[in-house]
C-alpha cells in the first residue's frame, strides 16, 4: 500500500468515527434517519438528507434518488467508498454538495456527470478512483465546468479533478489555472509529461502523487508555492527545474517515494538558480542541486489557446510594365525590273508579231503560239496579271483568223 493510500485509509477511517464531512454542509449532530432500499441517510439541519452509505449489491449502475422517504437529497457524504463493481452513477440535480471520499476507490467508476445543482465538491470526493476517464457538468451549473473530461472551477482558476485514466501522455495547465487542487491528480498513471504555466501559484498537497509514469515536469516561472507531497511517488521523475518565483516548497514535495518506509529517488537532480528555495530544498534534502538559468527541459507552449490569426501578407508588388516592344520596320518592298516586264510585254507581242508573219507555216505557227502564249501565260498568272492573259487569247484567235482568210484567197486565186 502506497504512503497516499495510507493516508487516505486514516482519514476514511476517521470519517467513519466522527460522522460525514462535507465541504459546505457540516453533518455532525445530523439525525440518522434510517434505511431505504439500498441507502443509508441523515436528515440534516435544513430538512433535507445527506446519502451517507451505499449497500453494494454488485450492481454496475446506481441510480441515486433525489428524495428518499420524503426528504429531498442534497448531499452525498463518504457513501460509495470502495464499490468496485459500480462503473456509471447518476446524481439527481437536488444535490449540491459532494464530501469528501463520497466515491473513494471506486475503480470500477469511467465516467460521471455533475448535474447543475452541485455546488460544491471536495478535492478528495474522487480519490483513487483508478478507472475514472471522464468528468462532464451540466452547462447550467453555475459553480463547475468540464474541459476536455477534466473538471474545473466554473471560471477555470481552479483544477478539482483530473480523470485517474484519462487518456493522453501530456497535459499543459491551461493558463487561466492560479491553483492546482490537493491530490487532483494522484494516481494518474497514464501521464507521462506535465506543463504548468506561470499563472498557477498553489500546487497544493500531493496534487501529482503517486503519478509513476511522469518522467517530465515542467515548472514556469511565476510559481510560488508547492505542498506538502506534491510530486511524491513520481518514480519515473529523476530531475526538476524549479524557477526563482518559486518562494515555498513543501515536505517531501520531490524526490520521494514510499515503499513502507520514505525512500529518497536515487541520483534525483534539482535544477534552478542559487540562493532560491530549490538550492534550500535540495540540499536539506540531500539531493544534487545544479545552478541553471534556463529550465533544462524544452520549451513547451503553455497553453492549448486558439491559434492567433495569421498575419495578412503583404500585397505583392505590382510588376512593372513592360517596355512596349520596337515595333519592326516595314521590309522595303522590292520593286519590279522595269526591263523584266518590258521583255515579256515585247516577248508576248513579238510572239504575235511572230504568229502574223509566219501566214505560210499553217499548222506548224498555230503550234509554236501555242507553246509561245503557254509560257507567257504561266509567267503572267503567277503575277496575277490575269487582263494581260485575256488580251493575249485575243489576239490569237484574231490572228489566226486572219491567217485563215488569206490562206483563203491564195487558194483562189490558184483556182
């Protein structure tokens, strides 16, 4: 049985001895009523009852009454210490109060609501409740609030209870936390790393105790007090860098565990600046202390806030025009031989001239202008000068009549 296990046994114990505490509500001198069903209550001084025992009958779920013979139930006292077998309970919103060690060892307990009447809640109401994964309130409770399965104060200065089983390596204290509650987080093994941020000023009694995974603490500055036990039982922890702000460390608060008897955690290393209160703690305690400006352990963001805006880029600069390009200037354009054209202007009417002269060949003249104005055609097309090809199929058909009508008269004049 670990040192905290012990304690809490005591003080259940003691409970049991002098009647139900409670945070607001104390029950000493209340009237004890009586039984019903499964319950045992106390009347209290106002009339209403306070569940003060549960009787296990191995059922998982419990349902408790929000009145029991007559009596509206308001408090739940140290009733359901050690009912292993309940996983899930529901609280009637008549309850405004829950006592301390009300579901004590309760390790079959994963989830449980906070219904909008609780209006007060021991730190210790769950301890050892080595299943618990999940604490969710109702949105109208005015006094508690739940993030992320862990359970605040309604304006999130206060932690009251991390989930034993809540799944997740690491935690960061979010940064509105100013007081971290006494064995809020014990026994919470699955936590293998821990960022506190500057705004928490109480780390109260043994708030990490028996967290035997936890390997990494990290302690902004800005901390001023750490209770009694705080850290005992971090077997996993082997070093801690404690800031300057840091003004009260309590008995025991590191480097101890406890295994029947207090045993020191071997080669356990504090870390922070001289003349402090860790240079005191570590060498009361004969532990090695190490001057160190800067906290040894990275730099972790202490809070999980929104992401703050980006920021707007920058407009682009604007590319300047570009220059227009140089317009290129127009390629002369050749000009025609004069000659050249006159040739062929000579060649066609030479041809014709040919043709008219050539009367005597016959057939023979027909063919050699044939093949002369095929050749001139072909040049003129090819300069689109299509009137000159019109004029020159004139000219033949006018020359070879004539040709004819000679040829004619030769012919009779023979006869």
């Amino acid at each position: 049985m670990t040192k905290l296990n012990k304690i809490a046994s005591v003080l259940l114990s003691a409970i049991m001895v002098i009647g139900i505490f409670s945070v607001i509500p104390f029950v000493a001198g209340a009237e004890t009523k009586g039984t019903s069903g499964s319950f045992e209550y106390s009347v209290l001084d106002d009339g209403t009852a306070s569940i003060t025992k549960y009787i296990d009958n191995g059922s998982k779920t419990v349902d408790i009454p929000s009145t029991i013979d007559g009596y509206k139930v308001t408090g739940i006292g140290a009733a359901f210490g050690n009912c292993k077998s309940i996983t899930d309970v529901t609280i009637p919103s008549t309850v405004t109060y829950i006592s301390m060690g009300a579901f004590y060892n309760c390790t079959g307990l994963k989830k449980l609501v906070i219904p909008n009447g609780v209006e007060d809640i021991h730190p210790q109401a769950f301890q050892c409740c080595t299943g618990l994964e999940n604490i969710s309130v109702d949105a109208n409770n005015k006094n508690f609030t739940s993030v992320d399965g862990v359970l605040f104060s309604k304006d999130k200065t206060d932690i009251v209870k991390y989930p034993n089983a809540k799944k997740g390596a690491s935690y960061i204290v979010p940064n509105t936390v100013t007081e971290i509650y006494g064995m809020s987080f014990e026994t919470s093994t699955n936590l293998t790393s821990v960022t506190i941020p500057g705004s928490v000023e109480v780390i109260g009694f043994a708030a990490f105790g028996d967290c035997t995974n936890l390997k990494s603490v990290i302690i902004s500055n800005g901390v001023k007090t750490i209770g009694d036990s705080a850290f005992d039982g971090c077997t996993s922890l082997t070093s801690v860098t404690i800031p300057s702000s840091v003004t009260v460390i309590g008995d025991y608060a590191f480097g101890y565990t406890y295994d029947d008897t207090l045993v020191k955690i071997k080669d356990f290393t504090i870390y922070g600046t001289k003349g402090t209160e860790a240079e005191r703690y570590a060498n009361d305690n004969g532990f090695k202390f190490v001057e160190s400006v800067t906290p040894v352990e990275p730099t972790v963001p202490t809070v999980p806030t929104v992401p703050t805006e980006p920021t707007v880029p920058t407009e682009p600069t604007v590319p300047t025009e570009p220059t227009e390009p140089t317009v290129p200037t127009e390629p002369t354009a050749p000009t025609p031989s004069e000659n050249g054209n006159n040739n062929n202007t000579n060649g066609s009417v030479s041809t014709v001239n040919n043709t008219s002269s050539n009367t005597n060949s016959g057939a023979g003249t027909a063919n050699n202008t044939s093949s002369t104005s095929g050749s001139s055609s072909v040049g003129k097309v090819a300069t689109g000068d299509s009137a000159s090809v019109a004029a020159m199929v004139f000219a033949l058909i006018l020359s070879a009549g004539t040709s004819f009508v000679l040829l004619r008269k030769i012919s009779f004049k023979k006869h």
